[in-house]
C-alpha cells in the first residue's frame, strides 16, 4: 500500500511536466513539475531497506509518460521515431536523476542539487549538439507562448530559461520540506524564492516595454498553400498543379514591388542545381516576380547535385543510373531574384530518423528504413550554413524546419551578417495536434535570443511574422490556404546570446564532470575500505 501511494508522485510529475507541450501551459507551470519527484526521492533516501531499484521504476514511469503525453503526435509522421525518442530521452532522463539518488547517498542535498541541475543542463545541450538532436523538450523552450516573461533569453537563450525552471522547483521543494519536518515556512528560502522566481520576471517586462524595433522596414508576403502532405503533396496532387496554387496566393494579393515573398518547404519540383536556372519551375518563379516589379523570391525545394569526380562523395551519396556518377539530395531553400543567379541553401541539420541516420558512419546498412519528411529516404546531404543576399545587400538567415530549434545554430548565421530571419516548414506532417503550435512558439524564442524579426511559411501548420520583442504581428491559421503581408524590420545588432550562444550548457558540462569525477572517487575510495 505504501509503495502505490509512492507511485501518485511520479505521474504527478509526469502530468505536470506535459502540460506545456500537451495544451500549451504556460511554461511556469514547470516550477512545480520536478516536486514530486524530489519529495519521492527524499522519502525513499529515509527508507535504509528500500529496495535499490525501486526509484529507478518509479523515474522510468515518470518520464516515459511525460514523454508520451508531450511528442505522441510525432507517431503521426513515424512511429520509428517515436519509439527511438521514447526510449533514448526515458533512458537519459531516468539515468540523470538516478545518478543524483547515488550521489546523495554520500554527499550533502544541496552539492547533490547542483549535480542534479548542471547534469540535466548536459542533457539538454547534448540535445542540440549531438548526431541524436531531440530538442523539442527542453525546459526554457516552453515559454514561447510566454514572451513577455523572458525578454533576458537575449543574454542567456533558452538554457537559462531551464536553469530558471530548474532552480524554482529547489526552492519550492525546500520549502515544502521544511515545512513538512518543521510545520513553519522558512524565510530564507522564501526571500529566495521571490528573488529567483519574480526578479527575472519584473526584469523581462522592463525590457520588453523599453524595447524599440530597430532597423530599416521591409515588405514581406509569406505563402500557406495548404497541401496534405499524406494525400496531396506526394501524391494525388502533381508539382504543376502545385506550383500554380503558389502563383494564384501571388495573385490573390496586392503585393507591392519589391517586396520579399516566402514559399514553404519543398514547394516546387526536385531539380538538379547544376543548372537551377533554366528549371521550368524557376523560370516560371522568375517571370512572376519580374511581373510585379523586382521582387525577391524565397521558396523551399528538394535538390539534387552531381558530385564532381575529384571532390570526396559523403555517406549519402547516390549512384546515377549506371553512368558511374554520383550525386547528393537536399532539403534546401533557394532565392529568385531578377537579373541575378539563383541562391541554394541545402539544410544543415537534418532530422534524425527521417533525414539521416543518426552516427551513419556507423549504421549506414539502416539508411533505406527510414522515413523521410519531405525529402528522401535513404538520407540527405547536409549543408553549409550560409545567409542569402537580397537587394540593397540585405542579408537574410534562412531555417528550414527543425533548425528552427536551435538558437547557437541561429546565432552563427547572424554573426556572420543576417539581419532578417526566415523559417520554411511543412507541420502538416503533425496533422490536427500540438505539434504545429509548438513548432511557431519556438520561432517566437528565436527573435528574442537574436532581436531579428522572422517571416515564417509553413505548407500548412501556422504561418507568419514575428518581431524583434518575439511578438506576433500576424499568423494564418491551420489547414487554410492563404497568403498574408506585413512589414518586418531588418537588425544588425548583435546580442550577448548571439555572440556566445550556449554557454550555460558548456559551463554546466564542466560542473556535472567535475562532480561525477568528485563521485567516483569518492566510490572507489569506499570499495577500498571494504577490502579486508
């Protein structure tokens, strides 16, 4: 009977974790979320006899669930996925905190609470530097909806907003506890808490209405051809066919000369980029914006390249037919502007699962089992970052889908000279689910960590414009066809965050390595005690 009332504290916390990813909670409903779990490990550590395993159970069924309710819709697209996400973010969640329970054993709460934050900020930053990147869960990304609140992710990004989550549920874990052995509040802890929860938050909304736009204005139309992507786009609907619902959006509206036009990802047809310019679709793009008076032209497509003989072929390189030649596909955007070559970026980071197989080198006999969203089975090519550049030397940063998650990733195309942001995606692959609406919240972030206002174009899901304070000027809804304009400013400042990116990860690696190596001497000094 004990160990089923032991049992509500896990799902509590599996229940109270979810709910930014499953309804769209505010994100400070995090603060409470690791609770229960630190009460449930703080009883178990009083109980001498408890069986050893017996709170490794009890994290497994935490996260497994708050895993489930938070990325079910991700089943949508691939269950292989799903599963490799459940498992692997399970296992490393259940080891991260089990790895506290040890250390406790022998050290005092509060340099076990340090280990325990700074292993889970390894955890995260793992998440957005490694071949397996999954970093749709981390902590400070559930504020997207929540812009006011963290206006400092331009100093700190969206690591700082975790160890902002993380250190609220110490405080108020410390709280309860004291409260639970001494029936009265503590007040050190409480100034704390009221320091460390409400101190960030009066500081963000200064600055969010202090804030003034920067930069010079720019006439922006993005395009939602809304286009199933399981019944339409690969299938029953033909790239013409497509294409012409992309040209009628350009007709729809009165778009001024000039202006920046945005297509989603793999709007037109595959094409070989050897020679892009003479591409019917491309000619067709060209004509159009030539029509309206020299607009620019930003649109998503799978591309192919010949690799020349001598140039040395990559892991997802394809034989062309029998001709001894070998070639590369891409996820890429391109830029059509009048009188002037056509641009490529080719996506840099791919989707584990369904865009590459995560440390290929190794498991490249598992290339044509996966699915691909949008792209190729088998893998794709992956590119260098680069900006475009427009007229008048506007230098744009462009991110097709999932790069949208990665605010060091971001930061690198700003430094090296973007001053606009635009994000291509298809979130019809989520159908009528979470997915689409988490996927903007985290452009929302990305403008604030950089202060660069974003156009975004979704084949379906949401699109539209976002400024520099992460607000949302417009935004179309879901499954609707339509196209929207607004004026976006162009900023060439650069942020602390932008300039250093991740650092609250990499200073945290170095704390969780100290303490582990602290950890295991400390182990194997009591294995040699034990010898007689």
């Amino acid at each position: 009977m004990r160990n089923t009332k032991f049992f509500l504290y896990p799902i509590v916390s599996a229940i109270l974790l979810s709910l930014p990813w499953l309804f769209q909670f505010p994100g400070w409903v995090l603060f409470a979320g690791f609770v229960p779990l630190l009460l449930l490990e703080d009883q178990l550590s009083e109980k001498r006899k408890t069986n050893r395993y017996l709170f490794q159970n009890y994290l497994f069924a935490c996260f497994f669930t708050w895993n489930l309710l938070s990325a079910w819709w991700l089943g949508y697209a691939t269950l292989i996925g799903l599963s490799l996400f459940l498992f692997l973010n399970t296992f490393l969640m259940t080891t991260i905190w089990y790895l506290y329970h040890l250390f406790k054993v022998h050290n005092g709460e509060n340099l076990s609470l340090l280990f325990l934050v700074a292993l889970w900020l390894s955890f995260e930053y793992l998440h957005l530097n490694w071949d397996m990147q999954l970093p749709g869960m981390i902590l400070g990304g559930s504020f997207g909806n929540q812009v006011k609140m963290v206006q400092w992710y331009e100093f700190t990004g969206v690591l700082g907003g975790s160890l902002w989550v993380l250190t609220g549920n110490i405080i108020i874990y410390k709280l309860v506890k004291h409260f639970r052995y001494r029936k009265m509040v503590s007040v050190p802890v409480l100034v704390s808490g009221v320091i460390i929860l409400i101190l960030p938050v009066a500081w963000s909304f200064f600055k969010y209405f202090s804030y003034t736009e920067k930069g010079e204005k720019i006439k922006m139309v993005v395009l939602q051809p809304n286009i199933d992507p399981f019944t339409e786009k690969f299938g029953t609907i033909g790239f013409e066919e497509q294409l012409e619902i992309l040209l009628s959006l350009v007709d729809s509206g009165a778009i001024d000369p000039g202006s920046l036009i945005i297509g989603p990802e793999t709007a037109i047809a595959p094409f070989w980029e050897n020679s892009p310019d003479s591409t019917t679709e491309i000619i067709k793009l060209r004509s159009k914006i030539e029509e309206i008076g020299q607009a620019t032209f930003i649109i998503g497509a799978n591309t192919k390249k010949i690799i020349p003989g001598n140039e040395k072929k990559s892991y997802t390189a394809r034989q062309l037919n029998d001709s001894g030649k070998f070639y590369d596909e891409y996820n890429s955007a391109i830029l059509i502007a009048p009188s002037t070559p056509t641009q490529i970026y080719h996506k840099n980071i791919l989707v584990s699962g369904v865009e590459k197989v995560p440390f290929a080198r190794y498991f490249d006999f598992l290339r044509n089992l996966f699915f691909d969203l949008g792209g190729t089975s088998g893998g794709l090519g992956q590119g260098i970052p680069i900006n475009f550049r427009a007229k008048n030397s506007l230098q744009i940063s462009p991110l097709i889908c999932f790069e949208s998650m990665f605010g060091e990733y971001l930061s690198g195309l700003i430094k090296k000279g973007g001053e606009l942001v635009i994000v291509l995606t298809n979130d019809g692959w989520w159908k009528k689910s979470p997915g689409a609406e988490l996927h903007f919240s985290y452009s929302r972030l990305r403008a604030i960590e950089t202060r660069r206002s974003i156009a975004r174009s979704a084949n379906t899901g949401i699109s539209g414009f976002i400024n520099q304070r992460g607000d949302i000027l417009k935004k179309t809804r879901e499954w609707t066809r339509t196209a929207i304009n607004a004026e976006l400013q162009k900023n060439q400042t650069i942020t602390f965050y932008t300039r250093y990116g991740d650092y609250t990860g990499r200073i945290a690696a170095f704390i969780a390595s100290l303490l582990f190596l602290f950890y295991l001497s400390e182990w194997i000094k009591g294995k040699d005690k034990s010898l007689p």
